[in-house]
C-alpha cells in the first residue's frame, strides 16, 4: 500500500479503541473508528425515520451520510460529528449499539461503506480499528494486531463505564450480552469478527491500557515502519 496502515481488530471491550486512538497519537497518523460508523448509520437511521430493516435505504444512507472524526489536539477521544453536530457521547448509547449491531449484518450496508473507509488511508498513514479491518477492509495492511480478553473482563471494563456514568447495570447482563455479541459478531455470513490469518494476537487480559500501548508500540518497532516519534 502506498500508505502505511496499521489495523486493531478484536471483540467489544478488549481494548482497541483506546489503543487505537493512543497510537494514532503516537505516530501522528489518521484515525478510523470503524464501528463508529456502524452507530452513526444506527442513530442517523433513528433520525430519519429509517427502519433498519429498510435494506436499500439504510445502504443509501450509509453511502451518503455527513460524518467526521475531529481528533482533539490535546489527546483523548476525537469527536464523532454527525451532521455537523457532536454525538460522541450519543453513539455509545446501549440503544444505539444494539442497532450498529443489526445493521453491521447487512451486505449492502458494509458494502456502501467499505470506499468511505478506505478513504481515511492517506499520509502520513492509519490507525484503523474495528471487527474486520485486517480481514476486508485493508487486507494489505502494513501491519496487523488483534486485540482480544476474557468475556468477564471486557463485560468488566463496561460495567465501569457505565456506572461512572451513573448508570444502574449488573455484571451478569453485560457479560451475557457480551457473550451474545461475541456470538453474533463471530458467526455472521458477511465479514465475521475473526483474526487475520498475518494478525498479531495481544491478551489484554490483565494488563493496563499503558502496558497494552507498550506492546503493540514493540510490535510497531519491529516493523517496517518508521516510528521515530515512537
């Protein structure tokens, strides 16, 4: 590729996005969060009136929907911008999640948004994380890791979430519904979550979101690419 491009897949909760977002710091490169899209077609469909068993509209929407990423100098989380509005926080609803869920099924939709991902490839390269970024989107990928933990820990790091939001959860749901989404997400016909055959696997089992970072900095070392900022 005539970009570099680094891939992070894995499961809700193992740790990609954060990852993700520290390393495309790291290396001043673009950031893709992939499954971002996926709950920004969810809530925009919610928006307008789209059922999300309106295949042929839901994939127009996808093709034409007005989202960015703003990444914010000071580290941290970017903004995600639908329309021009900020609904970072928005998109992380359970609500909305369930429905990225159901539409990241769906051929046509994947389909429609396959060129847009690709499109966030440009110098002085991407950090791209989602459930097959290594596998479809940029099977070419300069490199490839797969971030992946137990079901309780990720179930775990979301219960943390939440209630530091202030929200009433139990554990056992969330590890169930982990679980469910592990389930749908692997067993899928169309782009299953599943490691690229050149992945790199990392447990993050246990580890600290620092410890992760060194990890797959290591993995960045020892590559091809040229990380003097790193």
């Amino acid at each position: 590729m005539e970009v570099n491009v680094i891939t992070i897949d894995g499961p809700s909760g193992s740790g990609k996005g954060t990852i993700s977002q520290l390393l495309a710091s790291r290396l001043g490169y673009h950031y893709l969060d992939s499954g971002a899209l996926y709950r920004l077609l969810a809530l925009a469909a919610k928006r307008h009136k789209v059922s999300l068993d309106d295949i042929e509209d839901l994939a127009v929407l996808a093709a034409h929907m007005d989202i960015a990423f703003q990444m914010n100098p000071e580290g941290g989380s970017p903004e995600v911008l639908l329309e021009g509005e900020d609904v970072t926080d928005q998109i992380r609803d359970e609500e909305v999640g369930a429905g990225a869920s159901r539409v990241a099924a769906i051929a046509q939709v994947r389909k429609a948004l396959l060129d847009r991902q690709r499109a966030f490839a440009r110098a002085p390269g991407l950090v791209a994380d989602g459930r097959d970024m290594g596998t479809v989107v940029f099977p070419d990928a300069t490199i490839k890791i797969y971030l992946t933990a137990s079901p309780e820990e990720r179930a775990q790091r979301r219960h943390n979430q939440l209630i530091g939001k202030g929200e009433s959860v139990s554990l056992a749901d969330l590890v169930e519904k982990v679980r469910s989404r592990d389930e749908r997400d692997m067993n899928r016909d169309i782009s299953p979550l599943v490691a690229a055959s050149d992945a790199i696997t990392v447990d993050t089992s246990g580890k600290s979101i620092p410890e992760v970072l060194e990890v797959v900095l290591d993995i960045v070392r020892h590559s091809e690419i040229s990380v003097g900022t790193a």
